[in-house]
C-alpha cells in the first residue's frame, strides 16, 4: 500500500492554475463556522471586522475620490 499526499483544493487554484507562489495556512474552524467562502470574504472585508481607523481612513478616501 502506498501512501497518499494530502490533498489541497482551493477556489484560488481553480482560478490561477499555475500560481508563482502560493501560500497555506490550516486551521481549525471553531463549531459552527461557515465553510462557505463567499460567507467568509463578506464578513472578513466588512466595516464592522475592520479596526476604526481603517474604516475612516477608507471612509475619507471614498470622500475624497467623488
């Protein structure tokens, strides 16, 4: 019996099939987490995960740019 590699799959690698570089980490999703990706980019690029300044500093940019 021979061994098998993990297997890695990724939206990202769906999409850039030969990236230059890439970078994993693992981790272990806490009970009840979401394993829906769009569910994760929502909430991770909210304003409300973001620090205060950030969502200011962002905030005068939008301002400023119109």
């Amino acid at each position: 019996m021979t061994e098998q590699s993990p297997c890695f799959r990724s939206l990202a690698f769906r999409e850039i099939p030969t990236p230059d570089y890439a970078d994993v980490c693992l981790a272990v999703l806490p009970d009840g987490a979401s394993t829906e990706p769009a569910e994760w980019a929502e909430r991770l690029f909210s304003l409300e995960s973001m620090p205060r300044w950030v969502a200011a500093a962002m905030g005068l940019r939008q301002a400023l740019s119109l």
